[in-house]
C-alpha cells in the first residue's frame, strides 16, 4: 500500500482524481505537521488551537460550497475527504471546519442577500471572520420547530430574544446564523456576535469535544439591523438544507477518526509483547483488528458512493442519515476497541484513542442523535413518520 494510504483496503484511493489526491495530501500534510502534535495539549486544556484557522484559509479549506467571493468552490467529494483527514487528528477541528463551510458560509450564499454575501464570504474564506450556526436549544435540540427564540420587528429593526445551547464555534465567533420565530414562521439571521444583547458563554466541565468551543447563547433584546435578515431561509427546510452537507461531513469525519484509532491498535499490537509474545500474534486480537478493518472498509466505500452521490445531486437525508448512523455508531466500537488493545495506555493522551473514544460520543448525538437518523431510516423504508 502507498504511504500515503495506510487504511485502504480496497484501494478507494485508484477511484479519486487528481484534484481529490492533491487535497487529501495536502491536508495530511498539514495534519501531520502541525495539527497532532499539538492537539492533546489543547483537549487537556479545554482551548482551540486557534492559530491554526489562518492556515486552514491558507490551504484554501474555507468556502468549498461557494462559487466566487474569494473561494475554491469544491466538490461534496472533496469536502468529505477534508472532514476524513481533519478528524483523524481532531473532531474539534473538523467541526470547526464543517461549521464555517456547511452552516454559516452555504447558508450566506445560498439564502443571503448580494450584501451580505459580499461583506462575510471573502472574509471567512481568509479565515478572518468566523462563525457558528445557533439552531438548538436547551429545550428543542432533536426537535427544533419548538424553537422558542423569537424575532419582532421594531423601528425598522428585529430584535432578538431566546436562548441557543451547544453552539459549536460560539465564543470564537464574528457572526452568528440564528434561527428564530418571525411571525410564527422559522427565519435565519445573520448576527453579528459583538451586538448588545448578544452573550455567549463557554458550555463548561465537558468531556467529550474538549477543543471546540461550545457555547450556550443568550440573546436578549438583541438588536440587529433590517437587512440582518437572511432573505431566502424560509422554515425548516432551509435548515435541513445546511445540515444534509454538515451531517455528511460528520460521516466522513467518523471514519477519519476510527483509522486514526485503528492505526494506533495496530501499531500497538506489533510492538507491545505479552506472553514473550507481540500482542498482534494472539487470534483474539486479530479477531479484533479484522473486524475493525472490514467496518472502516465498509465505511470507505459508504462515503465514497455518497460523496459521489451528493455530487450529481442524486442523495437525500436518508441516504445521508444511513451514512452518519453507520459510520459514528462503527467508530465508537473501534475506538472502544482500540483503547482495549492498548491495555492501560489505552486512557493517556498519548495514544489520542481516549479523546477520539470521548469525541465520538458527541458525535453521537450531534447532527442528529443516532436515534433521530434511524427513525429517518424507518421513516424512508415504511412511509410512517414514528416522530412528528
Ligand atoms: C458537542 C456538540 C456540538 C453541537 N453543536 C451544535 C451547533 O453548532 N449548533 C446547534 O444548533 N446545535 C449543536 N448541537 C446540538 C445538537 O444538534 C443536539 O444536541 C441534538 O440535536 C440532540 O438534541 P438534544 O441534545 O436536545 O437531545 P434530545 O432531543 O433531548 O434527545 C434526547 C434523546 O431522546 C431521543 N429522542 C428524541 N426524540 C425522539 C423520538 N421522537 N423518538 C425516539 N427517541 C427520541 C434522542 O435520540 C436522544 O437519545 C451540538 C451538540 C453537541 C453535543
């Protein structure tokens, strides 16, 4: 197998072009050097390596849905496999990325007005605005038309009232896509974060998504302009819209982060004796890396096909939820597992399998819990919504 494709038992890599090549290297590249080496520092710390934004726009990773205004559009192709290589390293990180790509920079260009494109699209593609999407709240998270946050018109202005929780990017962030009741009918704004009225707070004492700052928000006669509002983003509809590429990123991301446990098992096994014997010589445990590599293998191939999919606008939301339900539900069993090979040294920062372990079980949940996207599945395979 090529050195640059550790994991890649049925050799998907032959089936990429050029361009995807070239962008997956390049983000390895970029991963290897300077992302996981300082990473278990920041997860101990519960920070963001925020120095690292400049580079990702230097690597041109911000604006890949978008057509002009300082961005290299790319494919949905290419998106996943960015998500894929980040998460090897970090979710913190690749959500950072998918938040600024999928949830505030599609958003902006698919529902915004010339104006608003203009003043924050080639911002953050240069990674010098930020932002984060406020959708869920502490009451309504796998529910969101119980949204409670509520716009009102006033003086020719909106102004802002509710709360949003679990808000990825939230403390870091120049502008924020908040989703709120206009006259009793679900609209995005595009907020700008040093508005009065507009607090964020850090989401304190996790476990899981230790660097990415989340945050609880609080809007309270929060004023913004008329022309905050995002003309085009009409109901539910516009949000599912920004979550089907989000929720695609997080798929790939999970696959990302189960080779970086599966490599770490790997190596472990060879290394370590037990018995006078390499751990990797016992049929129990190549039992275990076996089943780890046909699941990652599966995965591969699951994304591959969607992400192709995606790009000839032939997937809907079930197809992507089978994605994201798969593939976080596989990770987490092969992290699980791989902290088992590790024996003791399973649980230290060194190995990163613990973080990528607590990580995912975020991951579980956010995007849409594993129980929401089976429920989609049932939904897709009977024709009966077994939710609202
Ligand atoms: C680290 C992190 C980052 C996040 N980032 C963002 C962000 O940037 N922006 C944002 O808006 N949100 C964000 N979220 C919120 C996330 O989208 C929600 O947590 C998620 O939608 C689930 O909502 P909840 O936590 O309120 O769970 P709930 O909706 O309360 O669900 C609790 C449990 O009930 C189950 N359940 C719910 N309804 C049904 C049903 N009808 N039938 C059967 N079971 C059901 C769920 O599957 C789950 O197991 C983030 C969350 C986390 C953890």
């Amino acid at each position: 197998m090529a050195q640059t494709d550790p994991v890649d038992f049925y050799q998907t890599a032959l089936l990429l072009t050029d361009e995807e090549k070239e962008i997956r290297d390049t983000v390895r590249r970029f991963v290897v050097g300077k992302c996981i080496p300082i990473i278990a520092d920041y997860f101990d710390r519960a920070s963001f390596p925020i120095e690292l934004i400049a580079q990702m726009a230097q690597l041109d990773l911000f604006g890949v849905h978008i057509k002009g205004y300082g961005c290299r559009s790319r494919s949905h192709m290419i998106y996943g496999i960015i998500c894929e290589e980040l998460a090897r390293c970090d979710s913190g990180l690749r959500a950072m990325f998918s938040v600024q790509n999928s949830l505030v920079m599609f958003p902006i260009f698919e529902f915004g007005s010339e104006a608003q494109r203009e003043k924050w699209l080639p911002a953050m593609a240069k990674g010098k605005a930020i932002g984060c999407f406020g959708l869920s709240e502490p009451d309504y998270g796998s529910d969101p038309g119980g949204m409670q946050t509520e716009a009102k018109r006033k003086d020719g202005q909106y102004v802002l009232n509710g709360k949003k929780m679990w808000i990825t990017n939230g403390t870091i962030a120049d502008v924020a896509v908040i989703w709120a009741r206009l006259d009793n009918e679900i609209r995005g704004f595009l907020v700008e974060t040093r508005m009065p009225g507009f607090h964020a707070k850090p989401v304190q004492r996790k476990f899981s998504y230790r660097t990415s700052p989340t945050a609880y928000i609080d809007l309270k006669d929060c004023t913004i302009p008329a022309d905050a509002l995002l003309p085009g983003a009409n109901g539910l509809k516009a949000v599912f819209r920004c979550l089907n590429h989000a929720r695609f990123g997080v798929a790939c991301g999970a696959l990302g982060s189960a080779i970086a446990c599966y490599q770490a098992a790997k190596d472990f096994a060879l290394k370590r004796k037990v018995f006078d014997q390499p751990v990797a010589s016992y049929q129990l445990v190549q039992d275990q890396l076996a089943r780890m590599l046909v699941e990652i293998t599966k995965a591969q191939l699951v994304n591959y096909h969607l992400g192709r999919m995606l790009d000839e606008n032939r997937a809907g939301p079930a197809q992507i939820s089978l994605a994201k339900l798969n593939n976080v539900r596989e990770a987490i069993k092969i992290a699980r597992t791989a902290r088992d090979i590790l024996g003791a040294r399973g649980i230290l920062a060194d190995h990163h399998v613990m973080r990528h372990l607590c990580d995912l079980e975020a991951i579980s949940t956010l995007e849409g819990t594993a129980g929401m996207h089976t429920l989609v599945l049932g939904k897709e395979i009977t024709g009966i919504s077994a939710f609202k």
